[in-house]
C-alpha cells in the first residue's frame, strides 16, 4: 500500500524510492548522488593525472628521493590534505572556495599518491587499479541494493572507527619497529578489508543521511574511500612482488 501510494505521488519525477520509507523526494536524493558521483568521477581523474605524471617525469621522483628540500616538500605534501580539511570543514557551503580548497586537496593527495607509485613496478600498479575498481563498483551496487531492500549499514560506524584506530596503530608501530614482509601483507588485508566497509558505510550515508549542503563532505569520505582502497591493495601486491 505505501509503494502504491508513493508512486501515485511521484508521477511527476518518475524515479521510485531508493529505500523503504524514504520520506524526501527520490528525483532530489539522485541529482544529489549524480553529483557527488560526478565530483569523486573529477577527483580521481585529477589523481590519475597528477601521480601519472610524477611518476612518468623521473626527474620529480629523483628530486624527492634524494635531496632534503625534497624530503621537506614530500612531508608537506604529506601534512597538506590533513590542514586543508580544517578551512573546508567552515568553507564547505560557500562556492568556490569550497571547491578550490576541494582541488588542493586532491592535487596534494595525488602527489602522495604518485610519489608513492613512482616507486612501484607497472605491473603492481596496474593489479591494484583494476582490483580497486571491481571492488568499489561491486560495494557499490550491493550496497544501493541493499538499501532498496531496506538493510542498513548505519550500525559498521562504530566497528569501523575502532577497527581504524588499531590500523593506525599497528602502522605506529611497523614504522618504529618493522616486522617484515608478512606483517606489512597483513597491515595492506586488514587496511583493505577495513575500507571496503568504509565504502559500503559512507555510500549508505550518501543514499540516506547526507543533506543536500553536505556534498563535499560525502565527495572527500567516498574520494579517501578509494585512494585508501588502492593504497592498500598497493601494499599487498608490492609486497607480495618482492
């Protein structure tokens, strides 16, 4: 009966709801999905661009691999994603700025991200891309069926947030005392498997819970959601590839 009646109410957009009881109109919650989409979709693109070319231009890799303004510029690039999210957590509603704080964020994470690959074999490179996209496509669609038949992923933030503070300090400890090869393939399974449900969480938020105002927010959890992804994934192949 309540089906009925919503499509009876919702002629006009001709879009159904996107999960049981859902009071907002399903017309405005998917042009706010197809523009989160669309935001991330240029976020990656920016990456791809960014870390082909640091790691393509030898020179840049070289530069900070052996000197120490590299060394200097390689840790603020590292420090840089962390400080901007400070001005566009009180900037993300004002245009543009929020969307030129949204691109130093991106170019800062995808120098990381390249300089990260440059030392890293093509072959690994290209396993970790093509796994990270099956996966994030795959998480994806289960969780928008999921949300269709009314399961809610709401409950995976607790166990998420704890299960990331034990990766941060199991990668705490790899970098004071390293353990070897083994313990860094299981750091890069444990960090996978930990931002899989990050990525099921965060897209059951953009389905459910974000607002309308909210969508840089939903871009950078679903962006970090996928460079994490490969970045893990990276680690494993790299690792096993040794």
């Amino acid at each position: 009966m309540w089906g009925q009646s919503w499509g009876k109410n919702d002629v006009e957009s001709g879009q159904r709801p996107l999960y049981p009881m859902m009071l907002e109109s399903p017309e405005l919650r998917w042009s706010f999905i197809r523009k989160i989409y669309t935001i991330v979709s240029i976020q990656l693109l920016l990456t791809i661009a960014v870390a082909s070319v640091v790691v393509t231009v030898h020179p840049i890799a070289h530069f900070f691999a052996t000197t120490g303004a590299g060394l200097a510029l390689w840790i603020v690039l590292i420090i840089t994603p962390f400080i901007v999210l400070c001005p566009l957590y009180y900037y993300y509603q004002r245009h543009p700025v929020n969307y030129f704080l949204l691109a130093v964020f991106t170019v800062s994470l995808a120098f990381a991200v390249g300089l990260t690959c440059a030392y890293t074999s093509g072959k690994v490179i290209l396993e970790a891309v093509i796994l990270t996209a099956v996966v994030v496509v795959s998480l994806t669609l289960y969780t928008f069926w999921g949300a269709k038949r009314g399961h809610d992923f709401n409950f995976l933030g607790p166990f998420l947030f704890g299960a990331i503070m034990v990766l941060m300090v199991f990668a705490m400890i790899q970098i004071f005392f390293p353990l070897g090869r083994i313990t860094v393939m299981i750091y890069g399974c444990l960090a996978s498997l930990i931002f899989c449900g990050y990525i099921v969480y965060d897209t059951d938020n953009l389905i459910k819970r974000y607002t309308y105002d909210e969508y840089i927010w939903a871009a950078v959890a679903l962006y970090l959601d996928v460079i994490n992804l490969f970045l893990s994934l990276l680690t494993i192949f790299r690792a096993a590839d040794r």
